[in-house]
C-alpha cells in the first residue's frame, strides 16, 4: 500500500471511540457499515451489492495495511477487481454460454480441486509474506487471504458453496482479527458468520430444483 495513501487516510484512522479497550476508528465503522450491506445484497443475490463490495475493500485495504495485515490489504485491492468483474457477471446475467447465470452448485471434481489449488497456495503466499514484509503472523494472514480468493470468484459465479467458504474465513478471521486489537472488525466478521449460514439457506431455496428439474452445477 503506497505510503502516500496511508498518510492520507490518517484522519480516519484515528481512534474515535474506544469499546473493551480497542480503539474503533472512523475507517474501521464506515467499512463496517459498508460491508454489512454488502452481505445483505449477496445472500438475498442482489446486484447493488457489489459496488458496496469495492467500498468497503477500499477501506479495508486501508485499514489493514495501516495494521500491517498485508495479505489481507492485497486481498482487498484483489477483491475490488473481482467485484467489477462479478457486477458485470450479475448485471448480464448470462454465463459463458448465453444462458441465465442462475444460482447452482460445484461438482464434487471441481470442489476437490477448488480445495486443493488453495491449500497448496496457502503456504505459498505465507512465505511470501514472511519474506517480504513485516508481517508477524505471516501464515495466519495468507490463510484466510487466499481461502477469500476463492470465496469471492464462486460468489461471483454464483456457486452455493461461496457460503461455505467465507463461513471458514469468517470463523478464522475472528481470531486473527482480535490478536490484532481490530475488535470492530471481529464483531463484523463474527456477524458475517451467522450471515454466511443465512446466505447458505436463502440460497439453497433458490437451488432447489424446479418440479422435474435439477439443481445446476458448475
């Protein structure tokens, strides 16, 4: 994150309250706010979600850089370009071959492999970190960071197992999150956890094949 940006954002990031000790900045409430929202459009498959996804990523990449969370802050600068691209996968609402982009589900082959691909980048990107930046929790940072990556590409191809995921990222973030003393975030993303078990539901209502029909897959 350039330094300039930081500086720039120093307004934000002091504290404004403080709530168990930990300071809660003007930053950390407004993405809060932003990304509450933004949940809430996902689960009830929402296009105006997603332009509140690349605010409220906006914000985090600030507020993570400036906690020296520096996996988390790139997922964010990650995330607002998968955002543009799944607003226009839900705004044209077709998939690659011309037909509705519908909410469906991963095959069993496809969800190993999704699992897969992002274990093995997990160590990958926490050695990275370890070597390149400051960072004191490297491998607990690139966890959740690259497990996010894959969250975000089956939200935006509207896979029913999106909700799995972040409920995974979610969970860890919590603790990752509080280690660092962000405790508005930890609340954020213990709400996101219930949330991901609410979007899971609404979305499998959605999935529920038509008489005489079939759930979609991947």
């Amino acid at each position: 994150m350039p330094e300039f940006l930081l500086q720039a954002a120093a307004p934000l990031l002091q504290p404004l309250f403080t709530v168990l000790g930990s300071a809660v900045t003007a930053l950390e409430l407004v993405a809060f706010v932003l990304s509450v929202a933004m949940v809430i459009g996902n689960l009830r498959v929402r296009v105006w979600a997603w332009p509140l996804a690349i605010l409220s990523s906006a914000c985090y990449a600030l507020l993570f850089a400036a906690s020296r969370l520096y996996g988390e802050a790139t997922l964010q600068l990650l995330f607002i370009a998968l955002s543009f691209w799944g607003w226009l996968q839900w705004w044209r609402d077709v998939d690659g071959r011309g037909a509705p982009l519908a909410v469906g589900s991963l095959s069993a082959r496809d969800a190993a492999i999704a699992v897969a691909l992002t274990l093995a980048a997990w160590p990958l990107l926490g050695l990275l970190l370890a070597r390149t930046t400051d960072t004191d929790v490297p491998y607990a940072d690139a966890l959740p960071t690259v497990a996010s990556v894959l969250g975000q590409i089956l939200l935006a191809r509207k896979r029913i197992e999106n909700w799995a995921v972040w409920l995974a990222v979610n969970i860890f973030s919590v603790g990752l999150f509080a280690y660092k003393g962000l405790l508005l975030t930890v609340v954020l993303y213990a709400l996101f956890a219930v949330l991901s078990v609410a979007g899971w539901r609404a979305w499998q209502r959605l999935l529920m094949p038509a008489a005489g029909g079939a759930p979609a897959k991947a």
